[in-house]
C-alpha cells in the first residue's frame, strides 16, 4: 500500500493547490498542511476521513483518538470535537482526504450486504485502512487529472468504497447512518434539537420522548454514540460558540448570556476547563492580540 499511498499524497498536494484545501469531487475534500497545530474545535458532520500522510488527534466526549496513513475515520452523527495536527512538516505534511456520507447512497447498498449482530453501536470509529478500502479511493483521486470522466464513475467508485466498508469492522457504523429504526438515527433526533437550542435549558426527560426511548435507555445510547452524556454535548456546542462569538469581537460576558449560560464565572470555569485559557485570554491569542509576554 505504501507505493499508491505515496501517488495519492501526490495527486492530493498538488490539487489542493496553494491554500491546502479544496473540494472538487462531489462531497469529498482535500486538506494539506505542513505545520502542526494547536487543539481546535470543530463540529464535524457525518463523513469519512482517510489520512494518507502524517498524524491527527481527535478528542470526542472522553475519549482520544489517533487516526494516520494506517487506519480511518467514520462518523455517523454531528460530533463537537477537538482536534490537532500531530505529525505535519515541510518535507513530510500532514495529507488527508475525507467523504462526506450520504445516507441515500448508503441505504441503496445495505440489501445487497449481509448485516451481521450488533450491539451497542458507537457513532464513530477508527479501524485499519485496508488494500480493498483504499483502492477506491486512490481511483477516485486520479480523477482530478481527468475532470470530465468526474459525472460517470465518481458514483461507482464511491459505491464501491462504501460497500467495502459495510462489509467491514465498521459496518455497523455506517449502517446507522441510512436506517430511520437505527439506535443512532433516534439519537441524531435529539441532536438535532439540541444543535438548534443548545442556549436553551435542557430537559433529558423531553430528548428521551423525542428519541422514543425511556430516559435511562436514552441516556446510556446517546453516551455510547457520542462518548458524552446530553449535558456535555450541550456545554460543548455552548462554549464552541462562545469562542466564536468572542473571536468576532464579543465581550465574555455578552457571549456567556447569548449560548445560555446565567453565570459567567461558571462560564469562565468550563471555557477554561475546555480551551485550556480563559475566555478573554483565549479569544485575544486567536485574534492575534495577546502581548508578547503573555504568549511567552
């Protein structure tokens, strides 16, 4: 695998052209960078992500993950996580490639795959890229040399991708993601409300009802999805946008009320606790606006 990892890293770096990002395929990105980076925290959708090049530590609820050129991620529901880049430089940059799931795409594979039992289903996983996982991919990235052949077999190559991994460790994962009756499908109901409401107070009583399950039955799907209970993936989403609001020039205090905090000092602990500074602190280094001394 190492010679067409290697032809991959090629095609990726120069398509990505001089930002390190692009998006050329239908649902599919590139991303180069060769310098690591501090923690930063991101929603991520459902998707695929390959690494072909370098290292990247993601922490979802509490638990850490490392994914690199010997295995993927996949996701079945939005995640708030925290992720770096651990292994990137100018000689060797960090390379990946990743794939955004389409349920309509996915449900149309799984009669023709054999499901296999499953348990308690995490909504994401990192397993061991295979030859049959990354020869698809590697077909669909030579495609970028030959745009108008794009329309014809992207679909096929994509399929076939995604029915190599159903028949994978992680199938189960991905079958979440197309079946309505699927635990993880009636968690991404209660997700979904509280992404809309997340400054809102929140009721595990009420995200049960909506996820028809019993409270003590929702509670303990919803961890094992997302590797954290309703009141962290709430907080989550709250101090994410909290940093988001302060880097656009918002006070601590008026973005503390604005995601549904009451007390700001409570606020400033869980910032803290989460970005590793304090609100004020953390948003003026993001902007580039914290004196030398303190960055030193």
């Amino acid at each position: 695998m190492r010679e067409q990892l290697t032809e991959m890293c090629r095609l990726t770096e120069r398509h990505a052209g001089p930002s390190g990002r692009a998006t050329v395929l239908q649902r599919m990105s590139l991303f180069v960078t060769r310098a690591k980076t501090s923690p930063t925290a991101s929603l991520y959708q459902p998707m695929l992500c390959l690494v072909l090049q370098g290292a990247k530590q993601v922490m979802v609820g509490d638990r850490v993950l490392r994914f690199d050129p010997a295995s993927y991620f996949i996701a079945s529901l939005e995640l708030p996580v925290s992720g770096r880049i651990i292994e990137a430089s100018d000689e060797s940059p960090y390379i990946c490639v990743s794939l955004a799931l389409d349920p309509d795409v996915i449900a149309g594979l799984i009669p023709d795959v054999p499901a296999r039992p499953e348990g308690q289903t995490a909504g994401f996983a990192v397993s061991p890229v295979t030859p049959q996982i990354l020869d698809p991919w590697a077909r669909l990235l030579t495609l970028l040399d030959t745009p108008g052949d794009i329309p014809v077999i992207a679909p096929m190559l994509e399929r076939e991708m995604l029915y190599r991994l159903l028949q994978g460790p992680q199938g189960g994962v991905l079958r979440q993601i197309a079946r309505a009756d699927s635990r993880v499908s009636q968690i991404r109901q209660a997700v979904g409300w509280i992404r809309t409401h997340f400054d809102q107070p929140l009721r595990v009583d009420a995200l049960a009802d909506l996820a028809g399950m019993s409270p003590a039955s929702f509670h303990r799907h919803f961890k094992a999805a997302t590797a954290m209970s309703p009141l962290q993936y709430q907080k989550t989403l709250r101090l994410q946008e909290a940093r988001r609001l302060m880097i656009a020039n918002a006070d601590a205090t008026r973005a503390a009320y604005r995601v549904g905090y009451e007390s700001t000092s409570q606020f400033s602990r869980e910032y803290a606790r989460m970005f590793g500074a304090p609100p004020s602190r953390d948003s003026e280094r993001l902007r580039g606006l914290e004196p030398v001394s303190a960055a030193l």
